[in-house]
C-alpha cells in the first residue's frame, strides 16, 4: 500500500492509524504547494482531486477522504483502532469521524487562506470553539474519544489539534485537550510519525 502524504496535513492521521496497527504502509510526500511528487510528477495525475491523504492498494484501487482511509487501515486488524462493522459502537465511531471530519477538520478550512478577512476568521475560530466544547466534554471525562482505548477519531482529532498552533488558537480554555493531545503525542506510534514526517526529532 502507499499513503500519499504531506508532513503535519490530515493525511498524519492515517499515517498515524497505519504505524499503530503496523501496516506496511509506504508513505510517498506529496508537494501541496505545487501538487507533485517527490520525482517532480504531477500529483493530479494520482488523485484528480489534487488532495491528501490518499491510499493507494497493491491492486492499484485508490482510496481518498481521510475518516474513509483511517477505517480501511483499522478494519485490516479488526477490533483494534476500529470496533467491528455492523456494531452500535461503530457507528458512534462513524458518528465522531464525521463530526470530525465536516465540523472540526473543515472548521479549519478558511483559516488556511491568507485572504480571509479577520472578522471571517474570528467567526470561524468561534465556532471551532464551540465543537472543541464538545469535545472537551468527552475528553475530561475519559483517556479517549470512544472510551479507555486509542482509536482511529483520536489520531485525526490529533493532528486537527496540532494546528491550533498554526492558527494561534490557544487552548488553554480546554484543559481536557491539552491533556489529550499530551497523550496521544507520548504514544510510541505517534512519536515514529512524527519522526517519520521529519517533525521531530
Ligand atoms: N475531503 C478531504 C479533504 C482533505 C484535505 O483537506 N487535504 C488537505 C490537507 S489537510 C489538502 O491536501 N489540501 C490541498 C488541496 O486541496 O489542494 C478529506 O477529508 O480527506
């Protein structure tokens, strides 16, 4: 298999999901700021919708959108990041990578553009604040977003929470995130990620 990726973007997540359950998974950087390959290819030419993270299987079936990805990879060690298909418990995982997915991950969305006015930027943290509540509310109750255990909605909540730094959104209104993040990022995986992507040392 082979994870398209860039260093910090959502595309961690999966990577993330792929060295916890040790997947081999072979990661290929991808250039966002001019969509090419490390040998200089058009990216488009992999994934016409030009973003990642994308997965593409030994049989050459592509597969793209970040929660659908991180599903795929848990479902190849069942019961470990992901509780089975068909379960309640998965679909409130479902439930949680779809809130993450359209609610916080996209929440980010137009604090990427330069261009955005202040007011559409203080309006969009407002509201980013408002799902962090929520998950906030989980998160100081229990070590993890679907209880006691790491799952694939905690790496993709992971990385989003990286970028605050980013948009210097400060979390210190949600002890319980802060804690979270600490968490996550002291798990071995997490860690050889970070390595991996060459964020840390
Ligand atoms: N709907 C996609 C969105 C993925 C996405 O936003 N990827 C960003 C990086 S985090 C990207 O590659 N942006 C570059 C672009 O869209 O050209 C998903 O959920 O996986």
């Amino acid at each position: 298999m082979k994870l398209y990726l860039t260093p910090g973007a959502c595309s961690q997540a999966p990577h993330i999901a792929a060295l916890e359950l040790g997947l081999p998974v072979e990661a290929v950087k991808v250039d966002l700021a001019k969509h090419t390959l490390p040998d200089g290819s058009d990216f488009y030419k992999v994934n016409p919708k030009g973003y990642v993270p994308l997965l593409v299987l030994d049989d050459g079936t592509s597969i793209s959108e970040a929660n659908v990805i991180l599903q795929y990879l848990a479902d190849q060690k069942p019961g470990t990041l992901a509780p089975a298909f068909g379960t309640l418990a998965r679909w409130k995982l479902m439930e949680l990578l779809g809130f993450i997915a359209t609610e916080v991950h996209k929440g980010f969305g137009v604090l990427w553009n330069p261009a955005t006015p202040a007011e559409v930027r203080a309006a969009a943290i407002d509201r980013l604040g408002t799902r962090f509540d929520l998950l906030a509310g989980t998160l100081a109750k229990q070590s993890y977003l679907t209880g006691e255990a790491f799952s694939i909605a905690d790496a993709y909540l992971f990385v989003l929470l990286n970028w605050t730094k980013i948009h210097k959104i400060d979390l210190a209104r949600w002890p319980a995130l802060t804690a979270f993040q600490a968490r996550v990022a002291a798990r071995p995986a997490v860690q050889a990620t970070l390595k991996a992507e060459g964020l840390s040392k």
